[in-house]
C-alpha cells in the first residue's frame, strides 16, 4: 500500500477542517462556538442563504437559447429606487433584516420587512420564488424589492512583503493575533412590474483591534457589530443615491 507524503496528508487534514467550517454571513454572525463532547454546535436558527438565481428569477431548469439572451438585451432596463418610494427589503439568511439596515433605509423609503430565510436551504426555487416575491410586494403596493447579502472578511498579511489578502472568515478561525476585519455588501434591486434588477455594491467597511485569546470572542463581536451598523449606512445612503447618480447621466 503506498503512503501518502507529508504534504498530502496536511493537505487532506486541511481539506477535511475547512469542510467543517462555513463562511460567515451577516445573517449568521455570532461568534462560533465549539462543539460539544458529542460533536454538535449550538443552533442558532440560521438555515443558510437565498441563491441570486432564486432572487432574480432565473429558471435554472429550462434550456436557454440564443434568442432569449437577445430579447433579455433588448428588454433589460435599469431597476432604480426613488426617495420616498415603496420596496421590499429582504436579508439573505435572516427571518427579518437587522434593525441598523431597516432603520438606515426608512430615512430614505418606506420599507417593508420580509423573511430572507430559504425555505428549503440548498435548493433552487428559480422563477417560482422571484414571482411569489413580486406577487407579494405588488400586492402591498411595493414597486420595488431590494434583497441584501453580506460577507464578513478577515484580513491575512504576508510578513515579507507587506502584502494584504482579504479572504472570508471560516469558522472560528482568525489569521493572526491583529484581528482586522472588514464586511462586504451587495444589494439586488428588482423592479416588480418588469423584473429589471440592478446589483449595487458600495465599499467595503473596513475596521481593527487588537486582541488575545482571552479577549476573541468579545472584540469579534463588536468589530462585526461595528461594521454592520456602517454598512447599513453606507448601503442605504448607496442606495437613495443612485437614482439621482442615473437622472444626472
């Protein structure tokens, strides 16, 4: 039987950690917490997140031909929101957004809160799910919907070259004893009469403490909450301006 080398097997070991960790999400954004002797995390709720395609309404089940791609072209339009109009604000992964990004968008709209949380987590709902969305809002007399992701990073530095890499924070794990973090943000923008969507994307927030072991798990907690709260203003803000950026054009 032929033995794997060193570098195979720290390779495989690595694999088999990274498996057992998840990329945080904004939706799923407490510290994590160890499993117990019998192996099992704390559940908190989350059931992961809503796939663009589900959002958008893309149906992932039909063949596509070249004439569909060419009449989208043709039809496609830009989605803007209006200060002081009506939408529908979902977060990917949480039954209701946080209330930093509820409250940063009612300066600027009048915002209703809908559950961003997969029914059916891993799996695609396509078309079906983008028009039950738009049935609803229209419904309630919301002309648009807005649907929000968000990433928290943890920044990696090379020693030698200074050179700083961000990369999406899996599990517990933290580079190094500088804890610099960041969150990234993107929103869809649908309009419900055309299903026209825009995908905005302000810059990321970014933030740093110092801290040990004794102390991770607090100053974690605050940096995400921290960053959280300036990303949903900086998100908001993004949002109310970009139909006065596109009538400016």
């Amino acid at each position: 039987m032929k033995i794997p080398s060193l570098a195979a097997a720290c390779a495989l070991a690595a694999l088999v950690f990274l498996s057992g960790c998840g990329t945080r999400s904004i939706s799923n954004s407490d510290y994590p917490e160890r499993s117990n002797r019998y192996g099992r995390r704390p559940d908190n709720g989350y059931r992961g997140e809503l796939a663009e395609v589900d959002v958008l309404g893309v149906d992932t089940t039909r063949a596509i031909a070249e004439g569909d791609i060419v009449s989208a072209l043709e039809n496609a339009g830009d989605a803007r929101l209006v200060r002081g109009g009506r939408l529908l604000l979902i977060q990917s992964g949480a039954p209701r957004p946080d209330a930093e990004m509820s409250e940063a968008m009612g300066r600027y709209f009048t915002v209703a809160e809908f559950s961003g949380v997969p029914a059916d987590a891993g799996m695609s709902r396509g078309a079906s799910y983008n028009k039950q969305l738009r049935l609803m809002a229209g419904h309630g007399g919301y002309d648009k919907i807005v649907c929000y992701w968000g990433v928290p990073e943890s920044a990696r530095e090379n020693k030698v070259t200074k050179a700083v890499s961000w990369v999406p924070i899996l599990g517990g794990a933290v580079p190094d004893e500088r804890q610099t973090m960041r969150i990234r943000l993107r929103a869809a923008i649908i309009d419900v009469r055309t299903n026209n969507w825009t995908m905005v994307t302000p810059p990321p927030v970014k933030s740093g403490d110092s801290s040990s072991g004794y102390t991770r798990k607090a100053t974690d907690q605050g940096l995400v909450n921290e960053l959280k709260a300036r990303g949903c203003q900086e998100l908001a803000k993004t949002l109310a301006d970009s139909h006065a950026a596109a009538a400016g054009k």
